[in-house]
C-alpha cells in the first residue's frame, strides 16, 4: 500500500514452516503468529527464544566442564535438564529441569525445577532437608539467580558426605 506520506504492507497469508517444533508452546506461537500475521513480534520473539535456548546450551557446557564429576547431560547438550550427582552418595541425584516457555503472544520466561531422587535409606534418615531442596533452590533462583541458584547447589551437594 502507498500513499503520499508512507509505504506499508500488510501480510494476507502467512505460512511458518520450521523443522522440527517438538515443543507444544513454540507450535502454538507460531499458529497463533500464522493467524495475526504479526512478523515483527515473530521474530522478536524467536530472537529471545534463541536467546535463552542459547544461554541455557552455554549455561550446562560451562558446569559440566568445570565439574565434570558432578554434572551429567543424558541428552547433551540440546537437552532441558542436567543430572547433578555426588560421586560419594551413591543413587542420589538432583536434576535441574530448564524449560523455555513462549506463550501464544510471543513471551519467552525460562522455567527451573529441581527434582531430586533420593534413595530409601537416605530419605528415611534426612526426610527433612530433603523435602525442602526444591523450594530452597527456587529461592535461591530469585535471589541469586540462574548460574549462582546452580553453582551454589553444585558445592554443597559436591561438599556432602
């Protein structure tokens, strides 16, 4: 469209096709983009996801070079969790879920979750502190935030006997 002021144009029919969208929440965003055909929020949005998906990646190479004992990658380095395991207490680990959430208006929030696996014999004697690890490490997560929340869960498992 032309006019005397300004040039502009308008999407009619927008189709994404990306290769693979296992997430539920990016499909949903792009269906929702392909119906508004609202290009700059789509990409603004796939900048920031890249962003975080790109943080996260660098994020769990860094801890699994620098404690390479301690942290595991089951699915690499494109996986959304990380296994933290102290070498000295066998069957207990702690896995650091990192999900990256873009909502269908096209808001990227980074979602931590710990989830800890803990054997019989240590949760009948240390039931307690065990309970409270989630919620101490999203504490710690608002506090300090992501690579100090997991460096800090890093020492103290590595430093338990």
């Amino acid at each position: 469209m032309q006019n005397n002021e300004k040039v502009s144009a308008v999407v009619s029919d927008l189709r994404i096709i990306m290769e693979s969208t296992k997430d539920s929440n990016v499909s949903k965003f792009l269906s929702r983009t392909e119906e508004r055909g609202d290009l700059l929020t789509f990409f603004r949005s796939l900048s920031t996801y890249a962003e975080w998906y790109e943080h996260r990646r660098h994020t769990f190479l860094h801890f699994k070079a620098k404690y390479p004992d301690i942290v595991t990658l089951p699915e690499g380095l494109l996986g959304d969790f990380i296994i933290l395991r102290n070498p000295k207490v066998s069957g207990f680990e702690l896995m650091i879920v990192w999900k990256i959430h873009l909502d269908e208006e096209g808001i990227t929030t980074p979602v931590l979750d710990l989830l800890p696996k803990v054997p019989e014999q240590v949760l009948e004697q240390k039931m307690r502190s065990v309970e409270s690890i989630p919620g101490n490490f999203r504490s710690a997560l608002r506090l300090f935030g992501i690579e100090a929340a997991i460096e800090n869960l890093i020492k103290v498992l590595g430093s338990e006997e």
